[in-house]
C-alpha cells in the first residue's frame, strides 16, 4: 500500500508490505508454515512444540492445523485470555507454565521427552528465518527498482530473512533495521560483533523486546544490514501515522520504522522504501472504553 | 476484503467494500466529486462552497483541487485543528462562524450572494447522491450474486445511492440500511412516510447524526429500503470486530452494519452479504495515551 500524504511528507516514495493483513495478524505465519511444510513424515507425526504467548505460539499452532499434526503451546499461566483462544481455535494444546523463562524451557523440555515433539524456535532457526524472508522476497517481486528496504528487529528473524532476500535480487538496496531506542540491543550486537542480551525494557513496541540469536545475528552481519533508533515518541507518533494515512491496524512494533525516519528523514530522502509492516495485533479497546 | 472468521461468526458470506481506504478516508469523496465534475464552465469558474465540519467539507475541498476552482468551506469556529488543517490541505478557504445551524446557513448564503459561488449541499441531492451510489455499483460488479447489501445510513446519500445501484443490477438483493436505536430517525421517516428530523442524540456513531433530506427518502421508499438498528454496545463490539479481524481503520459509523449483525444474524445467515464500510476518519490517540 502507498500513500501520498506520507509520500509527501517524507520526500520519499514509501512502499507498504502489510503483514498485519496476512494469517494469524504477523509475519510469523511465515516461518511457522515453512518450519513445519520441511519436517519429514516421520518427525512431523510426533508433532510440533514452542514456548510463546505471541504471534509465534498462533503461526505455530495455524501451520500444524494446515499439515494436519498436533501441536503443543507451552504459555506462561499469566497469559491473556484473548491469546489462549487464539491458539485453542487453530485446535493446538496448551500447557501452562510459571512465567519465567527456566519454567517455559523446563515445561517443554519434558514433554519433548515423552512425546518426541519437535521444537520450532521462534526466530533462531534457518528454516523460520526463511520463510520470514518470503515477506522481502515479494515485496522485491512486487515493487521495482527499491532503494532502502526497512523492518522491525527484535529476535532478527524477519529482518535477518528478509535482507537474505533483498541481497539476492536487490543487491544494491540498502537494508535497514528498526529498533526502540531504549532496547537497542541488536544495534549494539552489530557494533561489537558479539551477541549482546535483551534490554529489560518496557517499550511500547513490545514485541521487539526479545535479543538476537547467534543464527539470525550471523545473519545480519553477513548481509551488511544497518541498525538505527527511535525514541517512544516517535515510535507512537510513527504507529499513529500509518493508522491515520493508510487506515490500517497496525502494532507498535510495526511503527518503528516510520518512528526511525521521523527521526532521521535524511536517511531515505529521494528514495524508493519498501517498508515491512510486522504485524497488527494489538489491544483497541482503549478507543471505545 | 474479507475474513474467514467474520464469516464463521456470521455463518454468512460478508464482502466489505472500504471506503475507509477511499480519497479523504470516506465515500464522501465520491458525491462531492460527481456534483463538481457536472457544474457547467461558467457555474464551475464562480467555484464551490457549503458548510461542513465533517468528511462533506473535505470531500468538497479535494473534489474543487481536482477541478481546480475555488472552494469556500464554512465551518464553526469549534472545529477541531485536524479537520481544519485537512480542508486547507487541500487549499479550500475556510470562513469561520458561530456553531449554531443559523449563524452556518447565515454565513454561506452571504458568501453566496457576494460571490456566485454553488452551494453542494451534504446529501440531499442527485448528484451527490448518484456519486455515492458508485460505491454501490462497484461492490456489485465485484462480487457477484449478492444477496444482502448493507450500509450506514445517516442523511441517506450514501444509502439512496447505493440501493439505487443494487435495485439497477442485482434486482432480487435486499438493501438493509443499518442506524443506531438511540438515533433511528431514518427507520421512523421510512415508516410514516413522513420526513422525520434528526434525533437530538450522542451516539457513538458521530456520523449518523444528521436526518434523511426529502430527495433521500423518496429514493429510499422508491428502492424499498428496510432499515435495522443496533444499540451502542452493538457499535462498539461492530467496529472493534472489523478492526481486529480485518487489521482496517474504521470510524464508528461503519460499524453500525456489523452492530445490527450481531443482534440480528438471522437477517443475512447463509447469505452473500456486500457491506460498505463508509469510512475510517476516527481519532486514534487514546490508544497509547
């Protein structure tokens, strides 16, 4: 989707990639289907597994219902409501767990010992990195001749995916990852080379508060990929932006791309943008409340 | 645009026609763009004007641009920045006055008689009503076989048109116009027969204020028009369905059509149900106050 309002307002020609329009709200249903098409008969009979109460734990569950397998959701007993029905209707099963991080492992580790499910990571896997990757992919099908392409980087599974698939058929394009200034903890994996853990911060955009992996950091740097910034503010006015001009429901995680170039417009002026809207799960009630 | 689970929910067919994503974010642009491309050399040099706070005045304001002559919007000094800005985007004049319907009337017709200037009203007339109906027939020529169509209705512009096209094409469809109970000034008129005003009311549905003009109840008799209500809490749950399950900014008034659904789902189960969504002008900042 374009607009000429942003257009306008960004000296730039921007280039809308709406994964909040695609299954389950994210781009998650990528990596989920594509981890979980790869398996084997016979692994694929034995079922799929994860730890999440996040669009992970819905992609997993929508991509076992599409093959037919069973599915097991391990999510912290403090879960929303909302989220436990989401994955109970694609008909995955799941077990709660205390919510702390040795209480998920612990929880799912058991149950792969007795039903020999196999785990699908949420980002740190080459499998989910590619199918995320399918999202830049099309969007390099979709618009010619693109410039700078941008997206969201929490865990680096779609923004390491998606720059694989930008290097290969724009190998020009500069590539460039969005992140809360105050959970700058990938930018700060890129400097230093070494896989530096997650901020413990509240952002907003709280899907991005997860660290990289070493997979998808590998990644990154292999790819040449560039990190910058945005404050809260121009994360929310970002967010806000895409909602008002392209009337979509976005997340904040997906707003702090345009959150970025608030900030720094420099960085795209005169440039064709493909930009990657991660998602649009996000809780609207304070509208009407 | 659609969704498998409002389908499910519904146990219906349901296809949205979004005129959230239309020009100004509204059908509006429709109306007001018929009406000015019609004016004749010499009426079209003397330029436009009505009096609107609402989507109408941008809708007029774009539609003058297109044209490129003069546009003069009277608006009552109450008028939130965001709408004033938005018309003078658009290099519309705007003349202020004292929010009362008189001080409205007053001031356009003085301008008017100064000026030359045409006067487009809001709805009640065959042009702007014949442009809105475009929405109409375009959700027929999309979706074929349909047979519920369904709309907002508020002066009845966008409702007079739209049945006017469905009765043109698709003959045997039933055309519901959706109000809100606590404003259903429209459903009273179409049963007197009788022109009824517009309930003094604070709906949700800001919109849908406004009462039915002579010319929009005599084409919604004329087309056989039902209309159905929805309460409140109806709206609410209606317009918070479509922006989770379709990721789409919608501004109440286009959640009136789901709201009447949800209290009355036998009207439409099995069917194959077009509904316009009228538009998606809504102010989003409580979100993340």
């Amino acid at each position: 989707m374009t607009s000429g309002a942003l257009n306008r307002m960004f000296g730039a020609e921007l280039f809308f990639k709406c994964e909040n329009l695609q299954k389950i709200g994210a781009f998650k249903a990528r990596g989920a289907v594509n981890a979980v098409m790869l398996l084997d008969e016979d692994t694929a009979r034995g079922g799929v597994i994860t730890h999440s109460s996040g669009n992970h734990a819905q992609a997993l569950a929508y991509a076992a219902s599409l093959r037919g397998i069973p599915c097991t959701i391990v999510m912290p007993k403090t879960a929303p409501v909302v989220k436990i029905e989401a994955v109970q209707g694609y008909g995955a099963e799941i077990v709660f767990c205390e919510p702390t991080l040795e209480s998920r492992l612990e929880t799912m580790m058991a149950i792969v010992a007795t039903t020999g499910a196999h785990v699908v990571p949420p980002y740190n896997d080459d499998r989910v990195m590619a199918g995320q990757g399918t999202a830049g992919k099309e969007l390099c099908e979709q618009v010619s001749n693109l410039d700078v392409v941008m997206a969201p980087v929490g865990g680096g599974g779609l923004l390491g995916g998606v720059s694989t698939a930008v290097r290969a058929m724009v190998p020009g394009a500069r590539v460039i990852g969005a992140e809360p200034e105050i959970a700058a903890d990938a930018k700060e994996s890129l400097r230093t080379g070494v896989l530096q853990p997650p901020v413990d911060s509240m952002t907003i955009a709280d899907g991005l508060r997860t660290g990289l992996g070493d997979l998808t950091l590998a990644q990154l740097i292999s790819t040449g990929v560039q990190i910058e910034t945005a404050s809260e503010e121009s994360i929310r006015r970002g967010t806000l932006l895409v909602m008002e001009r392209l009337k979509l429901v976005i997340e904040p995680s997906a707003g702090v791309t345009l959150g970025v170039l608030l900030e720094q417009p420099d960085l795209v002026r005169g440039s064709r943008v493909g930009i990657v809207l991660c998602g649009g799960n996000v809780d609207l009630r304070p509208l009407w409340s």
